[in-house]
C-alpha cells in the first residue's frame, strides 16, 4: 500500500486485507465467524467509556473499521443468495 507516512491508512482496505488473508487460510465460513466476533468487540469496546476504543483518536477508526466488516458481511450475503431472499428469517 503506498500512501504517505502521515496519511491515516484506508480501513476498507486494511480490514478487506485481513478478511482475505482469513478466507485464503481459513475459508470463508471461519472468516465470517470472525468478522462477526471481531465487530462485536470492537462495538463493545467503542462504547466502553473506559476501552481506549472510546477515545477520540481511536473510535473513528474502530467505527470505520466496523463499517468495513458489516460490508463485507453484506456482499457475501449479498453473493450468496442471488434469489434475493431474505438470510436469517
């Protein structure tokens, strides 16, 4: 990834490169698996007033990160039920 060094990096990017990685040793079922556990965590601790996650300089990153995962869930959601219907009801 080439970007300056004061450039805060692109979380999409960065946390697409970690679920890939995840899939590629893993496959896609543990991938979700963690994708799911991780934004949990990390939503428990932006809300934890005393998790640094909640501090100003980290809870934008932990959110947008955040972002990144539940997009991620969504297109493979999205991938895989090509009819359309609904998952989980």
């Amino acid at each position: 990834m080439n970007r300056p060094l004061d450039a805060p990096p692109d979380r999409i990017a960065v946390e697409r490169e970690r679920i890939d990685l995840l899939v590629q040793r893993d496959g896609i079922a543990a991938a979700m698996q963690w994708v799911e556990r991780t934004m949990r965590i990390y939503r428990r601790a932006v809300l934890n007033r005393h998790h640094y996650a909640s501090r100003d300089e980290y809870r934008r990153r932990f959110i947008r990160s955040y972002c990144a995962f539940k997009a991620w869930l969504a297109s493979v959601a999205s991938s895989s039920n090509p009819a359309g219907s609904s998952i989980g009801e």
